[in-house]
C-alpha cells in the first residue's frame, strides 16, 4: 500500500499561542546569547501558521543553534552535524503534508554540510532554512568559521584567519535559491516579518539572521545591530521601494549600469526617482544586492541589506516528485506485484 | 562420419569477445533456452571494467559464464569446458578459464593480424595452432564469413548484417547442446517487433549457424543434458540486484507503509537505485541523493516521517554512512542499509567481488552502535533476504545492515516465484493519536514494548509531537541525559534489543550433513554455492562433514552455539581475510580455521573441496 495512514490531520482551533509552542525543557544557550530572541520570534511566528504543533517539524545538525528543535513543543530531530538539509529532505519529501523547518548554523550548514545546503536550494523543496550566522565556532568554543571575516583572531587563527569567508545570500543564489532573505537578531520586530516571509514563500526558504555570540564573538555585527550605527550602516529592503538608508532617509543608492553607488539625497543633485527600485522578484538584482558585502567599518562603504533578496515561484521537488508518482500510477495503474515478480520471461516445472 | 550423442551431466560454457559482440546478450539467451530446457543453472557476467575500452583489445573483452546440468548447480562453475570466442583478445584473456583439453569455438574472422596486435600478441604468434597444439580440442569458423554469407540477400548493410554474428554462433552452440531455437526466435520477434527486417535476420542467422554445425560436421560429438530434479513451481532467472528490487517492492506493496530509497549510485549498487526508480507505481519513493552521506541522511528523515527508509551502497559508501548509522541507531528508527560488497578498501576493485566488509558492519561506528545484520547467498536469495531486513528495521526499529557483494549482485539464477499472500506485511508499532490534554498520560517516546522496541510516532499523529537526536536520551522521556546510569542502562538496552531480534527468527538448519562430525564448513552470503558444491563432492567422496550457511550474523541464531560445538573442527571459507573466523573465535571460544582468498573473484570449488578432505583426513 502506498498511502499513509498514520497522519491524523488536525485543524488548528485558532486558539493557540507562542507559549503552546515552547517545550518544558530549560533553554541552555549562554545569558545574553542572540538565539534568545531568535527562539522567541520563532515561537510568536508559530500560532500564525495555522497549524496543530504535530504538524509542524524542526531538524537541525549540531552547534549551538542546532539545540533548538529541543525548545519547540513541536516534532524535532537534532540529528548530525552538516546533515539536517538531508534528513529534512528525506522528510519533506515523504511527507509534504508537514511544516518543515532547518535551523542551522554558519559551520554547520556552510562548512560541514555545505554540500547539503548547497543541493537543498537547487531542488527547491518547501522547507524554511534559518541559519543562525554568528562567523565563530560557539560550541567548540571559538574556533574561526566559514564566515568569520579574513584576519580574525580566534583560537585556531592566533596570527588571524587567512580563509577567505563566504557571503551566504551569495552563495543561495549561487545555488539557484528561490528564496534568499537577511535579517539581525537585535530587530525582533523586521526578524517577525522575515520569519513570517519565510513561512509564506513556497520553496526553499533561505534567511540568513546575524545572531550575536556573546562569548565568542561579541559584537561582530554590531556596525549594524547597534542602534546608534544601523542607520547609516543597514539598509531595509522593501518590495517596489526605493533603495533609501541613514538617518532621514538622507542617502539612497542608485545603479550606475551594474555598478551600485551611494548618492547623497541632500545635496539636491539626487532624488528618490533616481534610486535602484527594489524588485523581489529579479534575480538579477538580487545578485547585486548580495555583494552590497563590504567591511562597513570604513567610511563611504555601501550599506549592507536586510530583508527579502528574492522571492522567486517555482515548483517545488516534493510537488514534481509526487506528479510523477501520479503520472505513473495514471499510466501504468497502481503496480500489480505479481506482475512485477513474474517479469518477462518464466518457465514452470511440474 | 557418424556423430556421437553423449549425454552430460554438467556443462560450463564461457563466452567471451569485444563489448560489441553481444556476448551478454548470447549469454542470457542460452540461459533462457537451458532454462527452459529444465536444467539447473547459474550464471555469471564478467564485464571490462572500462566503459568503452578500445575495441579488439584485452581490456575490452566482455564475457559470460553459465554452468547447467541436470543435477542441481550452486555456481556458474570454477573452469569451462566449451569456450566460445569471437576474437584473439578474448582467446587470450580467457583461456586460463577452460579445463584443459576443453573445446574452443573460434571466431577466424577475429585471428588477423590487427586482432593479434590489438590483443597483444606478437605478428608471428599463432594462437589457435598453439591451443590446438595444447590439447585444447579448437573448432574454427569464420563467422563474420558466414553470416554475411547467410544474410547477403536480405537488404540490411553490412554492419546490420555483422551485428547479428552472434546469433549464428548462439546457432552452433544450440546445435552442439541440442536446445530448441523457439525461445530464441520468440524473443527476437518481441525485441524487433518494430524492425521486422532485423527480427528476421537474426532468426536466420541462428537456423543458419544451427544447419552449418549439422552440414559441415564440425563436430565429432553432440552433447543433450537432461532436465534437472527442480522443485515444481514457476521460474524466472534474477540477478541480485533485481532480486533486492523486487524484495523492497514487495514489502511497499504487502504492507501499510510507504518505502523511501535515498542512494548515490555506485558500483556494484547503481542497479538497486536504477531498477526503483522506474516503480514509481509501487509505493516507493526513490530519492537520488548528492551523496552517499545524504542518501543515508534522507532515509533517515523519511523514516522519521513514517516510510521505511533504505539505503544501498557498496563498503566506501558505507563508511561515509557510518555516522548517521550511528544518528540512526539512538534514534531508533527503522533503516535498511544494503552493501553491495566489492574488493578492497577505498576504490579497490569495483567491479570485483569480496567479503571483506563483514567486521566494518559488525564494528564500524563510533561508541557502541549495535545494528542488526544480515547476509544474502544467492542472487534468488537476495529477495527473501530484503523483505526479512525490512521486516527486522521496522519491527524492532533498528537500523538493519543487509550484506551482498558484486558477485551475487550481477550473477543469475532461476528463482521460483514466491506467493504474495504467503509474504506477511511487516507490522509497524505506530503509536496512536492521543489527547494531550491535562487529564492525558504525557507520551513516552523511548518506553519501550516487551521486545525493548520503542513506538513509531510520526509526525502528524495529534498528542505526540516530541523531539529526538543523536545526543543521549533518558530512557523513557527521551529528553536529553547526562546522567551515568541512564548512558549506561540505554546503552545495554540498544544491544539488548538488537539480541532479542534472535527470538524473531529462526533456528539455524545444517545445509549438509549431521549435526555432530568431523568436520563443520560454516559460510555466510555469496560463497554458498560454492562451499555447498565442495561439500557435497567431499561428502560423495566419502568424507564426515556438514555444512550450515548463515543468513542472521547479528544476532546469530540461538542454536549456533550448540551445532558448533558438535564438531571436532570447523572450517569457514570466506573472500577476506577472516573475518567471520574472528568473530565465532570471539563469540564462542572455539578454534575455528579460515579459509581465505582475496582475488577479486568467487572462491573455487576444487581448492576448496581439497582443504576439506586434508581436514577430514588428518
């Protein structure tokens, strides 16, 4: 038999809340760690799927992001370190009838599974992918990632690292993501939005979240976490949008050709009609956004985005998966075992 | 000049020539035809390990193995009597495979010069003069003469017409053996139905090799081997891999879950892979993964949701797996690994045979990660052998390692058609929906049944959403443990169920012989037929020793212990090093000797049938 009979589908009541979603373990990341108010939002996202807690399954690999399915009253796996792309593969494809969920990390799904993470976004399967990048090695205890800027001092890079670290949206959309966001976990409220984002799109769901290690690597992305700086340092993608950053919307960036540059909205030599209009929906574009990349520290940088990159429809692998199995039975009618097992060709002895 | 009728026992037949010359499909011709015939058979293809070799040449050389008779044939025979070849390189790279004084049926045409140079053999070398001048008993006709001869008149070109050679050989062995064409020309008219001009040309050319052995007395004697004592039922010949097929199919279909495949191709697995992802209609979902550790990975993921996962392989693969085998083996999910064994470690030998991956199964995880295991011995037996490790993984929610190798997986034999109401669905444990309101019990993941085997909980199923990993759970909860004894308690209790599964199958039979004596051959997986046969040719020879094969080597049968210790020695044949001798060393404190060869190919029957008489006689 090929259906499945264990689901018990269940609608949700409309009644549940964030707290339904959080299990009765003690959360163990360090006072103060960014996946605090990453866990949070995730929780404040769940009522809003519209689905019972059995319905809805977080896989995730190892690090310290990868404890998190340990923290969500739904179905969970903490499987092994690189793999959670897989084995949330295996799943989504033979039940494409659950809410599926990656949570990872910048060296769990960047450098031990990068191959995984790398195929997942090319197939295209409706799985939500949130990568918790906090460029070092928590769980180890603060080794240099794949993230980790060129020159850091970390305890395996004491002269500092010479890797040179990869730019996550860049690679998604190198690997032909159909969904490729960014958001900080110092912005609850624009993290709600990109969470919610990531749920809605149908496909591979890529949201790349700088998250703060507090022990390790405090303060890495604080040129555009702290409030005092974010203005001038962070850009907020919005659909249809002009490209607009810094206190008073006082800068914008405008494409000369291929070429982002800073213009200067004050100076009345620019205005918001002259500015790159943000389109979630060009690829092309989205690729330029990805190596708005620089080291913002340095004066006259380009802002770095956040928000949705690209969010592109196409058919998902589960979906092209399950038209071939009906393609099939259409064709050739559910398989005959007899059939199959006597082949072309038998002889019978009496 | 009378033709002498002689009737045989056994033959072997090797055909052999360039990866053009149809050999393959000659080969399973005459295998269908003998079949049919009501012999007893086994077969076994010896393809170049290059894909496209250059033609002509030694490394090119494709070729076919059958052994028939009208007693019952376990391999497809150590040494041939009738060696067919279509060209010097196949002369050269198989003679060393023919019993001396044997027949060669030669290919003139494929004697040039340039067939010698491509083949290696110096300008001045004769060698079917020195074959003949060997004692080898050397028939030589131009086929590529013949059949243009034969097939001048039916408008196909010259190279249609050369491709159907190999019938016209297929012709003259049919004649030599006296089996009937009809199933041959069947066949032909199905595989041309849409060339009929082609259909029709092959068929002539094999009535016409048929007529040409009768007509040109090429031979001074003519073999007929009679019908073999088969059990009654209806046959179909199968190779390992398509057997596997089958097997997982079978139990997608008998029973109430969906089977997911996650595999990477490798040989000598790709088969596996191959034959189900065209039964999209069988309730089997096959995944091609973007590598090995994925394959595994995904299985995982979709046992987690509810289908069985598989996984198939060959020994590197596997050792990729090992981790998330392990992943598997905390989780307790249902998992079937296939290791399609092949020689040596890293790349090795693909496209050759070994055993050697027995103690990597028994051994190869990290910490204590009990798995249960499982060999197959036969291409037939490879399909009962799947559906009982199917069977294993979801009714004791292990991870279940199944064991072929190359030689089974491309080697051939009749197998008689099971029934499909006598294979038993497999009975999966999935736990119930449950109100998890204030008044419901809290559902225990990890508490587990009188057989230490834990619910299936799938998600989806109301009341049960939980959360699983590779990290050590407490023992009913399944919540994350730090605490000593729980590691310890857990940890006794994966091995503790892995040795209950010893009470869920059956007791172990002698294949051959008492259950005490002299001398006890213990094998297990693809050397069966090949100790089955020196054992009984020992045994017809007078000598005191049985015979058991294993199927279950993780857990062992309950009564291995107590048939072993009936005999004075034991001997295990095995295509490594010893692994199995190790383990029953190990296991039962007895002095067990191996028998080891590690050639890339199956063991001999002759070598090994003469270690067993040395051991009966000292």
């Amino acid at each position: 038999m090929s259906t499945q009979k264990t689901a018990n589908q269940t609608q949700t009541n409309g009644n549940l809340q964030a707290k339904d979603f959080a299990s009765d373990q003690e959360v163990r990341w360090c006072p103060g760690c960014g996946d605090y108010t990453i866990l949070k939002q995730v929780q404040n996202l769940m009522p809003k799927l519209g689905l019972e807690p059995e319905n809805i399954v977080f896989v995730a690999g190892i690090g310290c992001s990868s404890r998190f399915p340990y923290y969500m009253n739904t179905f969970g796996m903490h499987g092994i370190h690189g793999r959670a792309p897989a084995i949330a593969t295996g799943l989504k494809v033979a039940r494409p009838d659950l809410s599926v969920w990656v949570v990872t990390g910048d060296g769990d799904a960047l450098s031990i599974g990068g191959n995984h993470i790398i195929h997942l976004l090319r197939r295209n399967l409706d799985i939500n992918v949130l990568l918790f990048n906090n460029e070092i090695y928590g769980l180890t205890k603060g080794q240099y990632s794949p993230t980790s800027p060129q020159g850091q001092v970390t305890k395996t890079s004491p002269a500092g690292s010479v890797d040179s670290p990869f730019n996550p949206l860049a690679l998604a959309l190198g690997a032909n993501s159909s969904f490729a966001a960014r958001a900080m976990d110092r912005d609850p409220k624009h993290l709600q939005s990109m969470l919610e984002r990531t749920a809605e799109h149908k496909g591979t769901s890529f949201l790349e979240i700088y998250q703060n290690c507090i022990v390790f690597n405090d303060g890495a992305f604080s040129p555009y976490t702290d409030k005092s700086l974010r203005d001038s340092t962070s850009l907020y993608l919005e659909d249809g949008q002009p490209l607009v950053f810094g206190s008073g919307d006082a800068f914008g960036v405008r494409l000369d050709g291929c070429r982002p540059e800073i213009v200067d909205l004050r100076s009345g030599k620019w205005s918001k009609d002259d500015l790159w209009v943000h389109d979630e929906k060009d690829r092309n574009k989205a690729w330029l956004l990805t190596s708005l990349f620089d080291d913002n520290t340095r004066e006259g940088k380009l802002p770095r985005p956040f928000g949705v990159f690209l969010a592109e429809e196409r058919p998902t692998y589960e979906q092209l998966v399950r038209d071939q199995i009906s393609a099939a039975m259409e064709r050739h009618g559910e398989g005959d075992l007899e059939q199959l097992l006597t082949g072309e060709e038998t002889w019978t002895v009496k | 000049m009378s033709i002498i009728e002689k009737q045989k026992k056994e033959v072997t037949i090797r055909f052999a020539g360039d990866s053009g010359d149809g050999i393959q499909l000659t080969g399973s011709q005459f295998t269908s035809t003998t079949a049919l015939s009501g012999n007893d058979l086994s077969t076994f293809p010896d393809y170049p390990a290059e894909i496209r070799a250059p033609a002509g040449t030694v490394a090119g050389v494709s070729g076919f193995q059958i052994h028939f008779g009208s007693k019952a044939i376990h391999t497809p025979g150590d040494m041939c009597d009738v060696l067919v070849v279509m060209n010097a390189a196949a002369l050269k790279a198989n003679l060393k495979f023919l019993k001396s004084g044997g027949i060669i049926i030669a290919n003139t045409d494929g004697f040039g010069k340039k067939d010698l140079s491509l083949a290696k053999y110096a300008p001045e070398d004769t060698p079917i003069q020195d074959a003949k001048n060997s004692g080898y008993i050397v028939i030589e006709i131009d086929v590529t003469k013949m059949t243009r001869e034969s097939l001048k008149d039916t408008g196909l070109t010259l190279k249609e017409i050369d491709r159907s050679k190999n019938m016209f050989v297929l012709g003259v062995l049919y004649w030599l053996f006296s089996r009937p064409k009809d199933s041959t020309i069947q066949f032909l008219n199905r595989k041309f139905a849409k060339k009929p001009g082609i259909a029709e040309a092959n068929i002539k050319a094999l009535n016409d090799g048929f007529t040409y052995a009768i007509a040109t007395e090429l031979f001074s004697e003519r073999y007929s081997v009679d019908a073999a004592p088969i059990e009654p039922g209806t046959y179909r010949n199968i190779t390992g891999n398509d057997a596997i097929v089958l097997g997982i199919a079978a139990v997608a279909k008998r029973s109430e879950f969906p089977v997911f495949l996650g595999s990477y191709p490798i040989t000598p697995a790709s088969e596996i892979l191959q034959g189900l992802s065209g039964l999209k209609n069988y309730g089997v979902t096959t995944f091609q993964a973007e590598d090995e550790i994925a394959a595994v990975a995904s299985a995982i993921g979709a046992s987690f949701g509810g289908s069985l996962g598989i996984t198939t392989s060959s020994g590197p693969g596997v050792a990729l797996k090992s981790e998330a085998i392990g992943l598997a083996t905390m989780l307790e999910l249902p998992l079937v690994i296939v290791n399609v064994q092949r020689a040596g470690p890293s790349t090795g030998l693909p496209t050759k045979t070994e055993q050697s991956d027995l103690m990597q199964a028994f051994y190869g995880r990290a910490g204590e990660a009990p798995v249960a295991i499982l060999s197959a011995s036969s291409p037939a037996d490879c399909f009962d052998v799947t559906y009982e490790a199917c069977r294993i993984a979801v009714e004791h929610m292990i991870p279940v390692m199944l064991l072929t190798d190359g030689y089974i997986a491309n080697g051939a034999e009749p197998w008689k058609l099971p029934k499909i109401p006598e294979l038993k669905p497999v009975d999966p444990r999935f736990e119930k929906a449950r109100d998890n309101g204030q008044d419901g019990e809290p559902f225990l993941p990890y508490k587990r049944d009188e057989n230490l085997v834990r619910p299936w909980a799938v998600p989806g199923t109301k009341g049960l959403a939980h959360r699983i990993g590779g990290l050590e759970k407490d023992h009913e909860t399944g919540n994350i443990s730090y605490d000593p004894d729980n590691h310890q308690k857990m940890t006794e209790m994966r091995e503790m169920k892995r040795d209950m599964i010893a009470n869920f199958i059956p007791d172990q039979q002698m294949d051959e012989g008492n259950e005490t004596g002299k001398l006890l051959v213990v094998g297990w997986g693809s050397t069966y037929g090949t100790i089955k046969s020196a054992v009984s040719e020992a045994r017809e020879d007078g000598m005191d020793v049985s015979f058991l094969h294993l199927r279950y080597l993780n857990p062992f049968p309950k009564n291995l212990g107590s048939l072993l210790s009936g005999f004075g020695k034991i001997l295990v044949p095995e295509i490594n090093r010893g692994q199995l001798s190790r383990i029953l060393r190990e296991r039962f404190l007895l002095p067990v000797e191996g028998f080891n060869r590690v050639q890339g190919v199956p063991l001999m029957v002759a070598e090994l049938k003469e270690k067993i008489i040395q051991m009966c006689k000292s």
